[in-house]
C-alpha cells in the first residue's frame, strides 16, 4: 500500500470521526433551568403606597421594608404594614406581618405572626392576631381559615376561622369557639 492510499484514508476516516461525533453532539433538555426562574420587575426598599377609594378618600396604606412586582400579576411584601381606613379617611385598624402578597383583584393575602390592632381607642376589640388572613382592599371584607385569637378589654376570644367586616365593625369567629371574660367589680 502507498502513502498516498494511507493518507487518503487517514483524511476521510478523520472527516468522518468530525462528523459524527456522538460525544459532541448537542442533547435537548426538557426540564427547566433554574436561570429562568420568574424574577420581580423592579424592587423596592422602605417604601410605603397609598390607595385612595372612588370618592378620593384614603382607604389604605402600607409601609414594607422591602417590595417586589412580578409581571403585572402581583406584589410581595417584607413585613408589610397595612394601615386602613374603612370610613372616608378615618383610620381604625394596623395590621402587621411577616409576608404580605397584593394580587390585581385588590386582594392581601397576609402570611406569618399576622397582627390586626386597633387604633382608635375606643374600639372593644384591641388584638386579633392569626397566622393567615385574607383582606378584601375594596369591600373590606377579612377572611381567615386559620386559629384565631382576639383581644379586648377584660375578655379573650379563640377560635378557628375568621370572617370580618370592618366597614361594619362586625368580627365572627367559625368554629371551635372558647371565651374568657374578666370581671373587674372591687
């Protein structure tokens, strides 16, 4: 055999190898890579957002440490601080927690060592604390499926679920219903 055969098939052999080369080839994975994972659209650090009802009235604010927009679908709170105003401008409660989730539908979903106080003074019920709840911005309306305990003065409420209205100022509690009262008659 003459080199020249040896070489040809030495250049088409190599041509070959090039060509198909299962361990260059190019695999297509189905499963999704953690660098598309939904990132926010902006972020925002110690803010705070006012929401003003049809007649101009504050009917809502809140203060976080830290906010995140997703996409036009939703806002994710850091330690959200609502503050709302159920009567034309007249603050009545602050609730306090860990997550807070605004949706489109005027919806807060509040998560974590959630907190409703009462500001005005006078108010019979003080503290309703829970570890979820469900606030409607537009009716006012709060639900919750969660253990719930209320505080007022000289009494302390539990139970399981929440329905609320603070337009109206009416608190019920669902089910699995326990009371204290205290008498403070000298």
């Amino acid at each position: 055999m003459s080199r020249a055969v040896v070489l040809i098939c030495l250049f088409f052999g190599s041509c070959i190898l090039l060509f198909w080369n299962p361990f260059w080839s190019v695999s297509t994975d189905d499963k999704p890579q953690s660098n598309t994972m939904n990132l926010p659209d902006f972020i925002a650090s110690d803010m705070t957002l006012r929401q003003y009802d049809e007649q101009g009235f504050l009917s809502a604010s809140v203060s976080a440490t830290k906010m995140e927009h997703y996409n036009n679908t939703s806002t994710t709170f850091t330690k959200p601080s609502y503050i709302i105003y159920p009567e034309q401008g007249g603050a009545r409660w602050k609730i306090d927690a860990e997550i807070g989730i605004f949706d489109q539908e005027h919806r807060v979903l509040l998560k974590n060592n959630v907190t409703i106080s009462a500001i005005d003074p006078n108010e019979k019920i003080r503290v309703i604390k829970t570890t979820y709840l469900e606030l409607n911005l537009n009716t006012m309306l709060v639900t919750s499926e969660e253990q719930v305990e209320i505080l007022g003065n000289q009494f302390r409420i539990t139970g399981q679920g929440l329905q609320a209205d603070f337009k109206q100022r009416q608190f019920e509690l669902i089910k699995d219903i326990q009371a204290v009262y205290e008498n403070n008659q000298s």
